[in-house]
C-alpha cells in the first residue's frame, strides 16, 4: 500500500474504569490472560499495516508499559527512523498532564506534524479483539473519507453509535453501529483539530468535534465484523477474561506480545488442574480450576484457586483457598480463605 500510515494509541485514557488496579501502572498495561497485556491487542492490529512509526500516548505510571514495549521489535516496529515511541506529557516544558482525549493529541501534534504520512489511525487500548485494520485502511480511502470510524452491530459499551447509509456514510449519531474507539483521520486534518481544540478550550472529542463538524466533513463508519470484547470496568476484565477462557475463538494465534526467557512451569505430584490457563516459571503443586495464572505464581499442596485470576509472583501457602479472586501481584497468601462472586470478584492489591 503506497499511502503511508502513523499509528496513535491511547495508553491511559480509560484508567479510570479499572481505578484500584491501575494506580501504578497505565491501563495498556493491565496483564491480560497469564502471558499478556492489554497494549498487545493495540499493537498487534497496528503492525500489519507496516505503519511509518506509532506514538504510545502516556500520562503517568508507564513505567511497566515502557518495559512490556521496549523497542518495538516483537511488532516488528523496531526502527533506525520511526519506529515504537513514548509520548510522556513531560517531553517539553510547555507540555501538561492531559485532561482529555484533545489535549492528549496536544501532546502528540510534534509527534504527528513532522511525520509525512498521509493518514493516522488513532485507537485506545479497551479492545480485546485481534482486527483486520488493513480492510478498514483501504475502506477509508476508497471512500475518500475525512474520518472514518470503527464501529460493531454487537452490543457493547460505547461512548455513542451511529447510523449509516448503504455505503457507510455517517447520517445520525445514534444508531445501531457502535464506536470501538479506533478512527482513521487525514493527518493534516488532525492537526487542524488539534490546534481549533486548544485554542478553543473544547473537552470533547465526540461531542465537541465530530458531532458538530458532521455535516462538514465526511465521515464514514467501517462495520468490523470480527468478534468484540470491551473493558469498561473491573468487572469486564474479569468477564471478559473467563469469557474467553471458555471459549473455543483462536484470538490467540495472531496476538503478539513480548518474549521472554523464563524458565517452563513445574507440575508437582499433587497438583491438578481443570480448564485452567497457566503461565510460565510457576510451581504448582495444589488444585487449580477456571483460573488464570500469570509467571512466577507459587501455589502449595492443599492450596485451591477455583474462578480466580492470579497475576504475576504471588505465593498462596499453608491450605489457603481463593475463590473469585483477582490477585495483584507479588501478594502472599498465607491461611487465607477468600471468596468473591461471579459478578462482584474480589480484586486484591494489598492483604
């Protein structure tokens, strides 16, 4: 594809939504399903579409995001020129901690003037889907399109829908078509966006451009017909999570993520497990059932994990049982007994 791309994504925009587990780290960063995080699915849509260089927007707390990244290379992003990089708010001194989507492209438009790309694709890191973006790169210029929108006919949580015509021009912000938070927008239009935004102290992206510039520019939704899950709280990360956990769907087979050099699991002779998702360098030796167990977990002879998500480094000892967990990491579990339920899972960063 000749017309080149520049891939913008979102890493802390909807911290919020997980607020007790992302008070230090950013919302890309949440583990995801023992071996992942949730910036993977962001990047791994991303690298197909071979993009000049792809800015990861942050806030704060990125430090683990920085990490999980590195160079890009896994993504095949590791570049002499473009490449992978890291937006911080603190790049430049006239530069401030953002407040909203508008002023988190402030923080970008150097980032994003002095590319020659001629489109930039812009997406939060709330899906968990694996997306063909190169259908929707074409679509966008096929159509000659200003903006084009991202949206599913599956019910999801979403800042608003819209309606189309038959060739998928937008008519009506409200409709059966609902917006994934991923967008294609010509670059020298973004640019203007980001400048109007500033200087007229405007909040919102949705309400404030795209719904009043409408009748101006021409905006088009691409229909992704892949199958969508969304994170919009505690509650849909752990639902989400089990949802697939129980699933046959090979979301899998196209995510990439960062390789590391630990060392296998070891299962000793009293451990038995059920329909459990595992990671690396563990020991385990007790009963494990409709979990998900991230690197480095020790779980003892007599311990039992039913319906809980583990994340990395933590020790459950001496016949604990935990039940519709979410432990955070590096937590010990000593003598614990601790149950949540399937729609309100106990979420443990500190015992």
């Amino acid at each position: 594809m000749k017309d080149k791309i520049l891939g913008i994504v979102f890493s802390n925009i909807h911290d919020q939504s997980l607020s007790k587990a992302t008070q230090n780290r950013t919302f890309a960063a949440m583990p995801f399903m023992a071996n992942y995080r949730l910036v993977d699915f962001s990047l791994s849509n991303l690298s197909p579409l071979r993009p000049e260089a792809v800015g990861v927007i942050t806030k704060y707390n990125y430090r683990s995001l920085v990490s999980h990244i590195s160079d890009g290379a896994e993504w095949d992003l590791k570049r002499k020129n473009g490449g992978v990089l890291i937006i911080s708010p603190f790049e430049k001194e006239k530069n401030k901690i953002y407040k909203n989507r508008l002023e988190a492209l402030f923080n970008a438009r150097e980032f994003i003037a002095e590319s020659s790309a001629q489109t930039v694709v812009l997406c939060d890191c709330n899906l968990v889907s694996i997306i063909d973006l190169n259908k929707a790169f074409c679509f966008h210029l096929e159509k000659d399109a200003d903006i084009t929108l991202l949206t599913s006919k599956q019910t999801i949580k979403a800042d608003f829908s819209v309606g189309t015509y038959e060739n998928g021009e937008i008519y009506n912000f409200s409709g059966d078509n609902f917006y994934l938070d991923v967008f294609f927008i010509k670059r020298e239009l973004v640019l203007k966006i980001i400048d109007y935004s500033i200087k007229n102290n405007l909040k919102s992206f949705s309400e404030d451009i795209l719904k009043k510039a409408a009748n101006k520019l021409k905006i088009f939704a691409f229909d992704v017909k892949e199958k969508i899950y969304k994170i919009a709280s505690l509650n849909d990360y752990y639902s989400v999570s089990f949802a697939i956990l129980k699933s046959d769907e090979q979301i899998f087979n196209n995510l990439i993520t960062r390789k590391t050099d630990l060392m296998p699991t070891v299962y000793k002779q009293n451990s038995k497990l059920k329909n459990s998702v595992i990671g690396e360098n563990c020991i385990i030796d007790g009963y494990v059932e409709n979990s998900i167990i991230f690197s480095g977990v020790k779980i003892e002879c007599g311990c039992k994990v039913v319906n809980s998500i583990i994340m990395n480094n933590c020790i459950i000892t001496n016949d604990s049982e935990l039940s519709f967990v979410i432990a955070d990491k590096n937590l010990r579990f000593d003598r614990k007994k601790l149950k949540g339920n399937i729609n309100n899972p106990l979420y443990l960063n500190s015992i």
